[in-house]
C-alpha cells in the first residue's frame, strides 16, 4: 500500500551547523590507549608527510555492541557502549586479511579488503560475551551481486575504483559536477524494517535533494524526506532506521570556498519530519574510513582518532524544532589550526623554494599515476627481507607494507610506500630487480637508503614531472590554492601541509572525491586508488591545489597504454630551479 507523505525541507547553512551544534551535549563512552594489549589499539603516531594512524573503522549490531577496526593489531575491538568499564572482546581476525573498513550486520561481521569478506568467530565460539579472545574465520566473500553489502561499504567510499576507461576521459571523469548531481539508489539493511531501498534524487540544483524509501521485498514506500543545505551538497547517504522507526542521512554541505564544509547526520521521524542533527566533529582529526556509526536504539557514535588513543564519542543530538533555515555564523572558524608534526601549525610553514621540472601536463600525470599504481612486479626473497620483520623502533610493526605480507615469490601489484623514497617508475623497476627491499612502513625512523618505493608526496612529485621530491610543507610554493574545491581537476591535488598529500582524480557519480595516494593505512602500504566524502577531507585540513607548471592545462587524456618514462631523481627538501613559473617566496 503507498502511503502519503508531506515533504520537510531542512535549509542546513554549512558554516552554521558547527556553531548550532552543542559540543558540550558530545560525550566520550569509550577511550582506548595506545598499545597492543587487549584493551588498546594500534596507533602510528604522525611524522613528516605521515598523518596520524591508527583504527579506521566504527561499527554497531543490532545488540547495540559497537565493533572498532583495530587494523594495525590484526583485530576487532567489540564492547558495549553502556558498559564502559568491562573487558572488551578481542576478535582476532585471519592474518590474511587485511581491511581498511568494516561493517557488522547481525551475526556477520563484514571488511573491506579490495573487496567484501566476512569473517564469523571460528566453530566453538562467540562474540556476545565480553573480555574473550576470539578467532574469527572467513565464511564467504560477497561479491557485487550483494547489493546490500556493496552499497554499506560505498556510504564511506569503499568501493572497486572507477575504471581506467572512464578516469582517463575527458569527457566523462568530471561529467557529474558540469552536469549537476545524478539520482543514486542505495541499498541498507536496516535495524527496523529490514533491507530497504533508499533513492536520492536532486531537486533544484545542487542544495538539495528528495530521499525516497521503500522495502526490498514487498516495495511498499515508507519515506519520503527533502534535505536542503544553504550551499552545495556534498555525499548523501542513507544510514539507518532505527528501533523507533526514525530515519538517519548522513550529508555534507559544503560552501564555494571549502571554508567550514560540514559533515552532519539527519535525524527524522517516523512520519518524515526532520527533528534535528548530529555534527560530526572531523576538524583536527586524522583521516578515517568509517568514523561514524547508528545503533538501534537511534545513538550516534563518532571515532575520534588522538596520538595517545582514540575515543568512542556520543554524538549530541541539536532539535531543530519547526526552523527552516539554519545561518549561524561559524564560532570556530577563527580556531587555531592543529600543530603539524614538527610542533608548529601547519600553515606556518614557510620556505623558499624552486623546482624543476620536465614538460608535463595532466594527461602525463594521471598516465604516471596510473603507472605507478598498475605496475606488476615479482615480489623475491632479497625485496622481501628476513622474516619476521620487525625492526620498526618506538612501536610494534613490521617494517615491511602490509599488502606484501606472505606474498614472496608472487606476483604483486603497485608501487610499495616507503618512508623518505623517492624516485621515478623505472628507478623503482631498476632497483627492485637488482634485489633492494621493498618498502618501509617506518616512519618514526630515519628513511633508509636501501629500501624502494615511494611516500605519499615523492609520488605526487613523481606524477607531476618534478625532477625533485617536494614535501606536503613545500607544495604550496609550486601549487596554487584551488579556492573554489567543485573545481578540482584531474591531476590537481588535497594537501594537508605536514601531513599527507593525495593526487585527485574525478568526482564520482555521488560526488565524493576519487584520489591516487600513496598510504601506509588507507591503501596498506601501497600506492592505490581510493574515494573519500569531501567533507571529510576539507575539514581534516586538506587544501585544494593545482600545480603551477603544468604545460597544458586543457589536455585531454587518453586511454592509451601508460608510459614509464625516467625521470631524474632528486633529494628529498632540496630546491632548484623552476621551469615555467616562479613560485611565491616564503621565509623558513
């Protein structure tokens, strides 16, 4: 039976929601140390061009226990939220398997590892206590025919990379942001009406959008929302109806100049009616897959990564009562920013600094990028080391990426991360089949000069001609800010300034942001393609970029096959001269 509904339009100005929102109302009911014992979590604390890591993952089941992705420890963490001072469960997960994102559905405990695996607690087992050690085996692997479990993966953007056809054309690579936003349907299974259907269709421009619900089985309607936002409206996705029947949407708004990008859940009711928002606190926080999870009874939970631990935040809940617009001005804008690693605030970071570099332009550097993470390379005992390898000093990792973990002998894909390297595809090639080690995910150490690969901006370096390896610090003497972050192109880049540095590639279909990096957690060790919410990284302090020298800015890049060639190898932080411009002078 279709039932009828009232549409409830919520104006959501993007620079309000962080000073609406109450952030005393924000509770912390879980706090894990650093460390490796059962009650902590791995955390690889932040260095030059390394971001912060440590877990990426926050879940909830239907028992409302909420699951931590402790990926550096090889486990989950499972606890109940009301119980903070018990014993958490300890799900070890196979050594094969190595996730970067994780959902819990009922008995099925789901990772993201290139593709959907779910793991349950080996025969004789089970994870409804609390204060175990428990074994978890892989039952299945699900594959794109599962809608539901497809679509929970893609709400936080992990999802088979777009193909090489499409990312390499001109024509269709940005086509959603020319074009405007595109219908998407997504697939949740839900605490209280099952696997339901949710359709979000653009209405009048970019600010806003109509979600319409249905059930997968019987394809009754039982939501009908309108969510508008003072700006452009960045990912929308579908959450959760909860035990009371109340609707969940996670949206971002997101202002012309990237300047206070919110990131916020929607809260309705059963009837349709928007009661109010969560803010997500993402400003200072390092870069996260899942950090935001709903459990049954309707709570909000936030992961809030910190170099000593992470927390487990409640998120507070802001009534809107009957408001259609919210246009608070921003109380936080003029907060201080974070200390990058070196103990001062990022954008204090100031040089001077010429490159130089060979004629490049975007087609060369999406080609080079795709190189670099397409290469296929045989993995020997000499790349491979001594094993066990752990000779990573200050904290407990091997010093090899963890997607080469048992795989001598084989086949591999992808340039490996290497803390300090630099250099271009062939010199890797050259080195790798001479026998030099393969990575090195070390980055507390001084780099090692006997270690191949390359870190997160030797390979933006790489991938824009430079003939000199440019730190995230010294990108922005050779890169313009991109002011306006709709206008990113392929081959621009996200900067976060003594942090971490990501090449992008397209916008996608449900506008989220597909990048090239070179990561120690979001592509285990590799150089890898991958999605992330916009938001996300705008308030995590990623910078918009464009380099400077690229020789054709209009250049249409074909689907030809990728060209590896040389180029000369620098130093790392030693300047020369600049080709085609002359960057801005900054004192150190």
């Amino acid at each position: 039976m279709f039932r009828r509904f009232c549409w409830t339009w919520v104006f959501i100005a993007g620079a309000g929601i962080f000073a609406a929102a109450a952030h005393a109302e924000d509770t912390v009911v879980r706090s894990f140390a650093g460390g490796s014992a059962n009650s902590m979590v791995g955390i690889v604390p932040a260095s030059e061009d390394v971001e912060l890591g440590g877990p990426q993952a926050l879940s909830a089941n239907g028992q409302g226990n909420l699951f931590v992705l402790d990926q550096i420890n090889g486990r989950i963490l499972q606890f109940d939220p009301k119980q903070p001072n018990s014993a958490p469960d300890v799900l070890k997960m196979p050594k094969d398997v190595q996730p970067t994102d994780l959902v819990v559905h009922n008995d099925d405990i789901m990772v993201w590892d290139g593709g959907v695996r779910t793991l349950k607690a080996a025969a004789g087992q089970s994870t409804r206590g609390l204060g175990d050690e428990i074994q978890l085996e892989e039952v299945s692997s699900r594959g794109v025919d599962d809608q539901v479990a497809v679509s929970a993966f893609a709400q936080m953007g992990s999802q088979p990379p777009g193909s090489a056809t499409d990312l390499l054309d001109q024509n269709t690579r940005a086509a959603v942001i020319r074009q405007g936003r595109q219908p998407d349907r997504q697939y949740i299974a839900s605490r209280s009406k099952g696997s339901v259907i949710a359709d979000v269709i653009p209405d009048k421009g970019n600010s806003s959008v109509r979600i319409e619900i249905q059930t997968m089985v019987t394809n009754e309607s039982i939501g009908a929302l309108g969510l508008r936002v003072r700006d452009q409206l960045g990912t929308v996705e579908f959450l959760e109806i909860d035990n009371s029947e109340r609707f969940y949407v996670l949206a971002e708004d997101i202002p012309p100049t990237g300047k206070n990008a919110a990131t916020f859940v929607a809260r309705y009711a059963a009837n349709g009616r928007l009661e109010g928002i969560y803010e997500l606190p993402l400003e200072n926080t390092p870069l996260t897959r899942r950090f935001v999870t709903v459990s049954g009874d309707g709570d909000v939970y936030f992961l809030r990564t910190k170099p000593d631990g992470v927390e487990v935040v409640g998120v507070g809940f802001k009534p809107l009562g009957n408001v259609s617009v919210i246009d608070v001005r921003p109380s936080r804008a003029s907060a201080k920013p974070s200390p990058g690693p070196g103990g001062r605030p990022d954008n204090d970071v100031k040089f001077s600094a010429t490159a130089a570099v060979r004629p490049s332009n975007r087609q060369q550097a999406i080609e080079t990028a795709f190189a670099f993470e397409g290469v296929q390379w045989k993995l020997t005992q000499a790349n491979y080391g001594n094993d066990p390898d752990s000779q990573c000093s200050g904290f407990s990792r091997i010093r090899r990426p963890w997607y080469l973990q048992g795989k001598v002998n084989q086949e591999v894909r992808g340039v490996p991360y290497c803390w300090g390297c630099h250099g271009s595809l062939a010199n890797f090639r050259q080195r790798i089949d001479s026998g030099t080690l393969a990575g090195n995910v070390c980055t507390r150490n001084a780099p090692r000069p006997d270690v191949a690969g390359v870190d997160c901006s030797a390979f933006v370096s790489a991938a824009w001609g430079l003939s000199v390896h440019y730190t995230t610090a010294a990108i922005p003497a050779i890169a313009a800010p991109v002011s306006n972050p709709w206008d990113l192109k392929p081959g621009d880049a996200l900067n976060k300034p003594g942090s971490h540095v990501m090449l992008f590639l397209r916008f996608t279909p449900d506008r989220k942001a597909e990048v090239m990096e070179s990561s120690t957690g979001g592509c285990n060790g590799r150089v890898c393609r991958n999605v992330y919410p916009l938001a996300s990284l705008l308030a995590r302090g990623y910078n918009p970029v464009r380099f400077r020298a690229f020789a054709d800015d209009q250049a249409t890049v074909s689907a030809d096959a990728y060209q590896e060639d040389d180029a000369p190898t620098g130093r790392k932080s030693t300047p020369a001269k600049a080709a085609s411009n002359k960057p801005a002078t900054k004192k150190r």
